[in-house]
C-alpha cells in the first residue's frame, strides 16, 4: 500500500513546548494477499500506561506535566525498557538521502517550534533516547524513544528522508499530513507530538501504540468476533464523526491504517490521503481499490460520504476476513462489482450487523447512514462497553 505512512497536520494545539529549548499514486489491494499469519507485536510493560504521552489535554505543554504516580512502595518506578538502540539511524544516514535545495527544502523544512499557533519545544535527536527499532517504512525507520526531561515520555520517532519524499513527488502530501494531523484531538486518532528536521530528514514524534497494527492481528486470527469488530466500528465512527466535523475527509480507511493503543483502543494511523476540505467535494481518485466507493470508481465527484462506505467495507472485513467486492483474479472484476454494489453476506453475518453494512454500502452517497445514526445503530449500542 502506497500512502506516506501516517501522521501530520494539526499539531498547533498541543504544545509539547517546553521549559528546555535546544539541547503517491492511488493503490490497489488487487495483491494484497489474504489474512496470512504473522505474529503481533509483542506487548510492552503494563508500566506503559503511566509513560505513554498523554493523549486527552488539550492546550498542554508536555514538558511540564507532573511526572507519573509513585509505586505503592513509595519507591522509584523503574524505567520502562525501551529496548536497545541498534545504530540504525546513524549507519543509514551515511548511505542514504541527499540534501534537497530551493522550493523542496522550504516545503520540508517542518518545525513544530516555528508553529504560529501553540508553538512547541524545539526538539532534536540530542533530546531523546534512543530505544529499539519498530518497522521501517518506504521513507525512513521507526524507532521507539523516551524524552530525557522528566516525566520521560515513551513516543514512537518516525524518520522521512526529504529527497526520497521528492524523487516520488510527495512531499507536499507529506507536509499535508502533517498540517492535518498536527492538531486533531481525539482518543482514536495517533497523536503527533512534534516533529523537526535536519539536513537530510524529517523526525516525527508519534504517539506510541502498544499493541501494534490492527492488520497484524487481523492477520493472526483471519477475522475479529462480532462483539469485536463492533467495538472497533463504534470507535472509529466517533473518530469519523470528528474528523469530518473539522472537515477532513481521510480516504484510505482501511485495516493497514489502523493501530491498537496500549489499552487495546482503536488508533487512526494514516492520513497520507486526507484532504481538508470545507467545501467537502473532491475529484481526486485515491485509497485502496477494494475500499474505493463507486463515486470514485466511476471519476465522479466525492465527499464525506467515502468514509462511510469504507467503514461498511471495514465492518466486513473485520468479520470475514476478507473485503466484500474484492476479486483477487481480476481488478476490473473488483471495479465491476463495487459500481453495482454486488454485495455478498455468508451466513455467519447476524442480521444486525448485515442490516449496518448494507446501510453504509449505498450506491448514492446520500442514501448511507449517518455517521451519528452508526453510533445508535442496534448492533454498535449491542456490544458497546457499560459504562458506570
């Protein structure tokens, strides 16, 4: 899957800023193989849910919060293993990227200290520890780190050469990312703390999801139960909800988008394809084929109403395995079947949840449910958490 990779615009509302200064082209999943098994990412310390950066304050500076609760032992927490740093960054940068000049270098030149809004802490490699590594992406490695000022903050590093970003024409969808993602608040959408650079790259200072891709485990067990998956749908339409109230489109949900947090929360990861747009209509064709509505199929005009056909596509494929219009021999097949809505449920599917993705799978767009009327929706509000 093509898109940049995740995180970036609106970080103008939190304001790790600080006492200490200084110191692509549309994708098709026609070849996206089915749910193999792969391992999830091991599970960090329980102690991460004192360290991880605080998702809910808005308006804060991350430097100065308190620093997390004593032991009951009044003793010391012990530090939380970051793993161990292999080099990586160091070794690659000798071998990889060059210098970007002129209207590319002013494009990426990206500071969250120079914010105009909430401007935060000037930050650098010399401020974080450096822990082990966590994936690497198309443009650049992702590490996990720890702020050396207390309350030493776990976060994931995120690195983008700049000269890649340009050789494949994306750095002004980079920097949209990070102008969308910098300021949105919400418990289900990955937080982006701050980001700075150097000559040759791009650093982004990431909310650190603890248990990893949401693909990976969707992978391990083929399918989610339905109590499951409804949980997950019920987040990520709140999130929706949100998004498109600040007008935002995303455009590429799909599971490789999605993260878990360390409290096993649904996490938007993603938003190389996101577009802020207040007049809400677009032309551009975008996403991932099987995930594509028929507007986009077809070269219509699109608006908000992609992201509700993608979530009855996601509720699918959450409890099946696989996407509902998706022809693994024929990517025409695939287009055929999404403009005539050839939608196909098996057995296993309750009637709740087939009455819900067929409401959000409509031809018109008009005609799919309301993001506000998917959180009320019988099936959502059946397995929805009490909450006392």
């Amino acid at each position: 899957m093509a898109t940049v990779g995740s995180v970036t615009r609106q970080i103008a509302a939190l304001e790790i800023s600080g006492t200490s200064s200084k110191g692509p082209a549309p994708t098709s999943s026609v070849a996206r193989p089915t749910h193999a098994k792969h391992p999830s990412q091991p599970n960090i310390a329980k102690l991460l849910t004192k360290f991880a950066a605080p998702h809910h304050q808005s308006q804060t500076n991350l430097s100065n919060l308190p620093p997390p609760p004593p032991s009951r032992s009044d003793k010391t927490q012990p530090a939380i293993d970051i793993g161990r740093y292999d080099g990586g960054l160091e070794i690659e940068n000798e071998k990889r990227g060059d210098v970007v000049t002129g209207d590319a270098a002013a494009d990426l030149a990206l500071d969250s200290s120079l914010s105009r809004i909430y401007p935060t802490q000037e930050w650098s490699l010399h401020l974080l520890d450096m822990g082990r590594p966590l994936g690497k992406g198309k443009f650049g490695r992702v590490y996990m780190v720890r702020t050396k000022t207390a309350p030493n903050y776990i976060l994931a590093l995120k690195t983008l050469y700049k000269s890649e970003l340009v050789k494949n024409k994306v750095e002004k969808q980079t920097r949209r990312e990070i102008e969308i993602q910098q300021n949105l608040r919400h418990p289900n959408i990955l937080r982006l703390y701050g980001f700075f650079h150097d000559e040759k790259r791009i650093f982004l200072m990431i909310e650190y999801a603890g248990k990893g891709e949401l693909y990976k485990h969707l992978s391990k067990l083929g399918s989610f139960s339905e109590k499951r998956s409804a949980r997950y749908i019920d987040q990520m339409a709140d999130a929706l909800v949100y998004l498109h109230g600040k007008h935002v489109i995303h455009r590429d949900i799909k599971p490789e988008n999605l993260l878990l947090g360390i409290n096993g929360e649904l996490k938007i990861g993603d938003f190389g394809w996101s577009v802020h747009a207040p007049g809400l209509r677009r032309m551009t064709l975008c996403g991932t084929l099987d995930y594509l509505p028929p507007e986009m199929v077809e070269g219509k005009e699109h608006n908000e109403k992609v992201d509700h056909w993608a979530l009855g596509v996601l509720t699918y494929e959450f409890m099946i395995g696989s996407a509902p219009f998706e022809d693994r021999g024929s990517a025409n097949n695939t287009y055929r079947r999404i403009a005539k809505v050839d939608l196909k449920f098996p057995s296993t599917i309750s009637p709740d949840a087939k009455d819900l993705i067929s409401k959000l799978l409509r031809y018109d767009p008009q005609e799919r449910l309301p993001l506000t009327e998917v959180l009320c929706h019988p099936w959502i509000v059946k397995y929805r958490p009490n909450v006392t």
